[in-house]
C-alpha cells in the first residue's frame, strides 16, 4: 500500500488536514454551542473549500498511478521525481 515516499506525503498531508479540520470543527461546534449562538458560516465555507481542495490533491495524485514521474535514469535513486 505504501511503497513510495510520495505515497507517505500523500498520506500524512490527508490525516493531517482532516484532524485540523476536525479541531477547528469541533471546537467551534462546542464554542457555539456553549454561547447559545449558530455555527459560524466561514468555518462551514472553510470545510467545503478544504474538502474540495483535498479531493482535487488525491484524485490527480490517482489519476497519475501513484507513479512519480520525469526521471529517465534508470540507475538514479530519486524514485523517477
């Protein structure tokens, strides 16, 4: 599953968005929740942009193979970046 360092890149960028974007979720769920108030509509515009942004980053990332490209060298230890 992962084999490449682009594979590991790929992985920990997608876990850590979703854990900012669960913390920014749930504390402003609780802060509005505390106050009597509704949830602000920039955090909600600030998941949907993300999650469009995320989708976007994996699905060319799957398109491509998963294969890095551009390095011809068959003795270069790059991984073909």
């Amino acid at each position: 599953m992962i084999k490449t360092f682009k594979d590991k890149v790929i992985l920990i960028m997608v876990l850590g968005l979703f854990l900012l974007l669960s913390i920014i979720t749930i504390g402003d769920f609780y802060i509005s929740t505390a106050e009597g108030r509704p949830v602000d509509e920039s955090v909600i515009n600030l998941l949907k942009m993300a999650l469009t942004g995320i989708i976007g980053v994996v699905a060319g990332y799957m398109a491509s193979g998963g294969k890095a490209s551009g390095c011809d060298n068959p003795n270069c230890k790059c991984g073909g970046a």
